[in-house]
C-alpha cells in the first residue's frame, strides 16, 4: 500500500470546495462553520486531485481529497514493525498471573517517528473531525463486500428484513461484476438496501488508494449517508430487529454514542502501543477482552474524532498498528483499531492541556453524550456435529440493551456505582477540557474497564446476531466443500446448519435458519448465472426443511 500511494508529491492546493458527487450531491448532509454545501476544504498540499478538470472530467468529493491527503501526510517515517513470536491464545479471562506479552522490535528511531506521525495527526484531528460528512438524524445499517464475498450479503439482508427491521441499508462495494449489479438493482434495493459501489465513487481520485482485505471497513463507515451507523459484517445474521439500538434515549447509545462487542480473547496489545499513542495509561490485561469489529454502533457527530482516528490506525495497520495491537495472536487485523481509538482519545483527554474535541460541533447530538460502551456478555460459541467432527459455525452476541442492564443491576447490588451511566470530571489540570459544558456532555466510561469481577445476569435468550465467522453463509459456494455449507449425516443425509430446530427456536423464537433457507433460495434462483445453486438449494431444502 505504501507504494500505492505517493508520499512525496506535493498536495494540491484547493481554492474551491468541488462539488458532493454520489452520496453528497444533496444539501442535507451535515457540515460545521459556515453553512457550506460540501465540507470545508483541505487548503494542505498533498498527492490527491481530481482526474481532468473541474468543468469537464471526472470529479470526487473534496471530502475524499482531504480524507486521504491527511492521512497519507502522518505517514510514519519507520520500518513496518517487527513482532518477535507470537502473542498466546487466552481466553477471556485469563489466569491471575498472566502479563501483558511484549514482543514488540522497534528501534528508538523508529518508535519516535511513529510518536511523531501519531502527534501529528492528533494535532489536526479535532478540525479534521468537523469535516466528516454524514445526513443529520440519520439511522441505518452499513457493510462491505466484493465481488469475490458478495453471496454473503444477501441472507445477512434478508435475515435483516425477517426480523421486521425497517432501519434503511448501505452496502459498500469495493469490487463489482455485473452480477452484483444485477443482485443490488432487482433484490436488494427493493428491500431499501442501496449499494454504494467505491469505483464510482471514486472516479475522479488520482492515485486510486491501494486497501487491503481489513481496510473496508473503516472506509465503509467513513463513505455510509447515515448519522448513526450500525456496521455488520456481511457474515453477521440478524435474529432480532436491532432497530431499538439506535433509537432515541435508547441505552448504552444515548450515553455513549460507541458500541462494541467483545471477542474471546485476553489482550494483546504491546505497551509500546500506547506509549507511541501520547503515553497514555496502559490499561490492566485483565480489564476487558478484545473486541470484535463485525459488528460496531457509531454516532459520527459524537464520534467523528473517534472514527477518524481508527481510519489512521487502518490505514498504516497492515505495516504497523494491525500488529501492535495483537502481536500476532488471534484475529490479528482491524478488529482492535476501534476500540483502541476511543481508549486513546480518552487518555489523551484526561492529560494536562491534552485532546480537546470540537465540542461545538460533537454536541449537536439531541441532548446525547459521548462516551463508549464494551458489551460484557463474552460471545458464545455455537456449530454443528459431523460424522464425530464438531465444527464452529457461528458465535452469538448479546443484545447490547440487555447488556447495559444487566450490568447496571449488577453495580447496583454490588454497591459500585448508581445504577446510571456517570458524567464525567474532567482534570482539574486540563485548562481546555475543564469548562462546565465538557462536564456535562461526557460519559465516563473508564469505569466499564474496572468491573470484570461482577456477575452479570444477562437474560439468556437474548442474543442478537449470528455471526456465522466459521462458516460463510455464501450460497454461491454451495458446491465447494471447503465453504462448509453443506454436510451430510452417517446416513448420508442433509443436515442443518445450525442443529436441533428446538435449539433455534428457543433462542429466537422462530426457526431462523429455514427462512434464510427459504428466502435465499428463492434470490438465487432468479439469477440465471446461478442455476446450479439454485438446484442445490431446492434439493436440501425439500429433504431438510
């Protein structure tokens, strides 16, 4: 990626803001200082420009301009990091005497170019974050795909509708054929799901950037219309309306405007992480698990800083933080940028004359205030039986509203805290975080980071999604062994994906798995292409379902 992109060239210098293409074209969206169409321009210099001119060839938001122009400017002037070993597999929560591994090789040069870059782009990330478009009082649900992935979009769609979901749908394609073309115009649209495709969208970019697989999902959420965005990975399956989620004085968004869920893993990340952050305090290995990224609920007015931020994480993971942050242990990729990025902007907030938000701009949110909430319900793990051979199709996440319940009912009993999210008190050193509307509008989450030892009392039957990571519910791969979708009993029959009928049922109150065996076969077989799938389809359905 690195090559991709050219470092050295010097930027353009914009003297007027182009105009919104695709998404932007409508005068809804949301931009702060002056009432202005577009968002404020970049006036730095940097390697993006539009293909042709301005009045005849292709043209790209200015946004995107400025995006990847910041971005490429903080690039960290050090060798891709170094990880000597690999961080272990614990699970949450691990032993008393387990420490944070290190296995970090960095040259003193190298950990204060990357202080640098990161400092660097602290010091323009409150304007930054001003820029960040998006249409106001907007709720809706984003993902990602390719061509190569796209047959996964389609049941988590679908899945999305059967629970009565009403929330508006953005899927942003990174690769396209004329079959996903055909799929986002005659099946998804009509279900209010619109694709974003990324070519179009950037048209007018030169260079084009260079992603790789882990980096769409920060660009999806960036390029999303909506306010307040629930991302799903495109493997995730919806099997109750998470509409509520976002919904106005909703708990944990209200308070936080940042959901994630967790992972089962113990954290990995390296100390030097965040020293080269702005030194900011390490947090205690046994204070929360990893996160997971496929499932995440943004506000990007309370959290423009936030997003923003893990897009830099992203953008040099592959070569840096994807490692530091995991130390190649499990899951290694962009699953902890997120997270990680509103922890730092916490720390950093807290130090003397640190990170001050735009609050101007962060608090136009109803009322709402900024904070983050990690979902302490640890997944569960869930597959199926074959022929002796059990195999992990999907893990189930917990209903974040019943999250914050029961967690709040258990610092109630415990005597920890009010049973309510508590406003913070900013430093008494920070001259610029001290005013009162600072504390008022901001949640202090950090106490989420010291109740690992209460007991929650989730209501068990109150998982949300499905998120079928160990094996991609991609119909078009019906016929290839390794995609695991198909298995057969010593009998030589058809078996579920999911097992006892009785045990989804019970845990969603329908059966699930028949009607996005139903409902997807049906798309399938209204593609010509995709005969062959659909015949499969029609065989295991008639003898399974």
């Amino acid at each position: 990626m690195g090559e991709a992109l050219s470092r050295k060239a010097k930027y353009l210098v914009l003297a007027l803001p182009l105009v919104f293409t695709f998404l932007y074209l409508t005068r809804d969206y949301h931009s702060y200082g002056p009432p202005r169409v577009t968002p404020y321009p970049y006036q730095g210099q940097g390697p993006y420009k539009t293909k042709g001119t301005h009045a005849t060839g292709a043209t790209v938001s200015s946004w995107w301009i400025e995006f990847f122009s910041r971005l490429d400017a903080a690039h960290p002037n050090a060798a891709p990091v170094q990880i000597d070993g690999r961080a272990p597999n614990k699970n949450f929560p691990p032993p008393p005497d387990y420490e944070r591994p290190d296995m970090l090789v960095l040259t003193a040069t190298d950990e204060a170019n990357m202080r640098a870059s990161h400092a660097a782009y602290m010091s323009e990330l409150a304007e930054f974050s001003r820029h960040l478009p998006y249409r106001r009082n907007t709720n809706g649900i984003v993902t990602t795909a390719g061509a190569k992935n796209f047959g996964t979009v389609v049941p988590m769609v679908l899945a999305l509708r059967q629970t009565g979901s009403r929330l508006p749908v953005e899927i942003v394609v990174d690769s396209s054929a004329p079959w996903v073309r055909t799929l986002c115009a005659e099946v998804l649209a009509p279900r209010n799901a619109t694709c974003i495709f990324i070519e179009d969208v950037w048209a007018g970019l030169d260079p084009q950037p260079k992603l790789e697989r882990f980096q769409w999902k920060f660009i999806s959420i960036v390029a999303s219309s909506f306010q307040n965005v629930l991302f799903l990975d495109a493997d995730v399956i919806p099997v109750h309306s998470p509409d509520s989620i976002l919904a106005p004085g909703s708990q944990p968004f209200a308070s936080t405007g940042f959901i994630t869920w967790p992972d089962f893993w113990a954290a990995g990340h390296t100390r030097l992480f965040y020293a080269i952050a702005g030194d900011v305090e390490v947090p205690l290995v046994g204070a929360r698990t990893t996160s997971e990224s496929g499932i995440m609920a943004y506000d990007k007015a309370r959290h423009a800083d936030t997003l923003l931020l893990a897009s830099y994480y992203n953008y040099y993971g592959p070569d840096f933080f994807y490692a530091m942050m995991t130390q190649h242990g499990p899951g290694e990729g962009d699953k902890e940028t997120f997270f990680q990025a509103a922890l730092v902007l916490e720390g950093l907030g807290k130090k003397p004359y640190g990170y001050v938000p735009p609050m101007g701009w962060t608090q136009n949110a109803n009322g709402n205030k900024k904070g983050y909430w990690d979902v302490k319900k640890l997944p569960h793990s869930h597959g199926r039986t074959v022929k002796g051979n059990w195999r992990g199709m999907l893990m189930l996440q917990m209903d974040p509203m019943e999250d914050y319940r029961a967690v709040m009912a258990a610092i109630e009993k415990d005597k920890h805290k009010e049973p309510e999210l508590p406003a913070a008190q900013p430093t008494s050193d920070n001259a610029a975080a001290s005013d009162g509307d600072n504390a008022t509008f901001f949640t202090d989450s950090s106490f989420l980071g010291n109740i690992s030892h209460l007991k929650f009392e989730q209501e068990p039957k109150r998982w949300m999604f499905f998120h079928h990571n160990g094996c991609k519910l991609d119909f078009t791969r019906i016929d290839e062994e390794k995609a695991a979708i198909v298995a057969t009993d010593d009998d030589g029959k058809f078996m579920r994906l999911w097992g006892n009928p009785d045990w989804i049922i019970g845990n969603t109150g329908r059966d699930v798995e028949k009607e996005l065996w139903r409902d997807s076969m049906e798309v399938w077989c209204l593609v010509a292409e995709f005969d062959t799938v659909c015949d499969k389809m029609r065989e295991i359905y008639a003898q399974v379902y």
